[in-house]
C-alpha cells in the first residue's frame, strides 16, 4: 500500500521514538498527581463507573495520535507517481489460416483446429505491441480482421473460427494473397505473415508461387507452417443431411515442397507440426526470430500527500482540547 511514498525529510520520523516515553512520563506524572485512596470495602462503588470517566481516559491517546501524525506531516510524505512512455519500431502480422474441412482432423487434440487457435491466441497475447489481422481461407478466402491493435478483437474473431463458412478446398495462393494485400501498403517496415494449412493448394485463380512472388515485391517475410501428423489420419470424408462431418481414416497430404518453397522466396522459414506441442513450439521461434524493438522511458514525479496527515493531527488535537476543557473538566 505505502510501496510508492517517499519522504521528502525523513530525520522527522525519529521524533516517533519519543511518542511512547512522552507516554510512559505522562503516566508518571498522572499517577504522581492524583494521591490514592485506600478503602477497606469496594462493594459501595460497584455498578458506579462513569462512562464520561472511561472516554476521558482515552484522551491520552487522541493527543498521540494527533502528534504522531504532526511529525509525519513534518517529514513530507510524497506519493511517487510514475508515467511509462512506450516507443515501439513493431511488426505488422497477419495470420492465414486453412478452414478447409481437413482440419477438423483429429490427430491433434480435439483436433487440428481447436489447436491451431488456441496457439495462435497465445502468439496474438504475446505480441503486445504489434498490430496483428487474420484472414481465413479455405476453397476461397476472407479477411475476417483487418490489421489491428485491438488483440481482443482478433482473439474473438479467432475464438469463433469454424469450418464451413467459406467454399470447401485448399486455396493457399488466395489465402496468402489476400494476407500480402492487407500488408502492402503498411507504412512500417517489418511485414510479416503467418500462413497455416494441412493440405495440397486445389483451388483458386491465384497460383501460390506467384502470391510469393508478390510478396517478395513488397517485402513481405511469409513463414509457413504444414499443420498434421504423418500417415493417416481420422479426417472428415463426406457430410450429411444435417450438416454433421462424416469421418474416416484417411492419408495425411501436405505439399511440403510448396510450402518450403513459399518461405524460402520470401526470405522466411517452414515449419511441420505433427502435435499441438511442436505447433507451440513453433510459435515459439517464430516469436524469437520476429522482435518487435520497444524502448520504455519511466518518468517519476512526487505529489505531496502530507496534507492529510495534517489535517488529521489538528482535528485531533482540537477534538481533544475541547473535550478536555468542557465535556470532561469536571469529571475526575
């Protein structure tokens, strides 16, 4: 609570030392004013305690409070307050990601694309200061958030990702070009894509070569990212009436050579997950290779707080002066 005060002359604090042994002589002195009486038998003055006589017992104790608080005045606390100036040369990111059914596969757990967006989310929660869009892509594709800094916004959008939304296929070079147009024209000079599917490019007008190509032109770094395990895989084969997946166990297809061919133009890197845990990891790199440079200047200015303490020790001292010469002065 008091982690960010100060004392502008703390040498005050040493007169607290003498609060106790002003108490201890007061004491003294009181018992050494009021003579005792002895009394044989205390039955007549049982039930006879005055309630004024108990308060005034506790005058004592305002007074020190109130000169207690007097003596912190006198040491100037100050409440440090600080202000972070944030400058950040960051990085502009859009993430591609596949929406074609084959990711509802499950040789990840639940399966490829509950995974692929609760690590994306992580990434999206790291990157604090860089503006981060998504597009989403399957036989076409769509810029479901445009570059931002509003990560709450991309986190939702990522959140509620599902399959069947767009044309069923695989349209990596739509995918990536729409990624690239969102980019082009960003002002800052990292650009950066994040482009994740589990199959073979099958559909769509723009082929992915020369979407790398383009983002080349505008120096775009793309990483790729194969999502899916090796061999076979329990993987949607057809659909029913009720729009409900029906499932099999069907080969594993990713174009390797294309998507090491997308992240070598470009100047970026291809990665392979086969389970959620290296999907992590590869973030994880990926997070390493692109730092956003951030400089972080602190300024600390002191607004003076000793007024209360002030306050306090004369309202005090008044309520205990008054009492004492008028309620209390006749009560012994």
């Amino acid at each position: 609570m008091f982690s960010n005060y100060t004392f502008a002359n703390p040498e005050y604090l040493a007169l607290l030392l003498f609060v106790p042994l002003v108490g201890w002589w007061y004491m003294g002195r009181y018992k050494n004013h009021y003579a005792p009486m002895t009394f044989s038998n205390l039955q007549a003055f049982k039930g006879k305690s005055s309630r004024l006589g108990r308060w005034r017992a506790s005058l004592p104790i305002l007074r020190a409070l109130a000169f207690s608080s007097l003596i912190v005045a006198f040491a100037r606390p100050q409440k440090i307050l600080q202000e972070t100036d944030v400058s950040s040369d960051g990085i502009d990111i859009m993430l591609a990601m596949d929406l074609s059914s084959s990711m509802l596969s499950q040789d990840f757990t639940p399966d490829r694309l509950e995974e692929t967006k609760r690590v994306a989310a992580e990434f999206v929660r790291a990157r604090q200061f860089d503006r981060i869009g998504l597009v989403i892509f399957s036989g076409e594709a769509f810029t479901q958030s445009p570059l931002t800094t509003d990560h709450g916004i991309v986190l939702q959008f990522l959140a509620n990702l599902q399959c069947g939304v767009l044309q069923d296929g695989t349209a990596i070079g739509m995918g990536l070009a729409t990624a690239v147009n969102r980019l082009k024209d960003s002002p800052v000079k990292s650009k950066i894509v994040i482009l994740m599917t589990d199959g073979v490019n099958n559909l769509g007008y723009i082929k992915p070569d020369a979407a790398a190509g383009i983002a080349k032109s505008f120096g775009i770094k793309v990483y790729t990212i194969g999502v899916g395990s090796q061999g076979e895989a329990m993987s949607p084969v057809g659909r029913r009436s009720d729009g409900k997946y029906v499932y099999g166990l069907t080969p594993v297809e990713i174009d390797e050579a294309l998507l090491q061919r997308i992240a070598n133009t470009t100047g970026g890197k291809y990665f392979r997950a086969t389970n959620g845990k290296e999907l992590e990891q590869i973030y994880a790199e990926i997070d390493q290779l692109e730092k956003s440079k951030i400089d972080l200047t602190t300024l600390r200015r002191r607004s003076e707080a000793f007024g209360g303490w002030a306050l306090f020790a004369i309202i005090a001292l008044l309520i205990e002066t008054t009492a004492r010469y008028s309620i209390f002065r006749t009560i012994p």
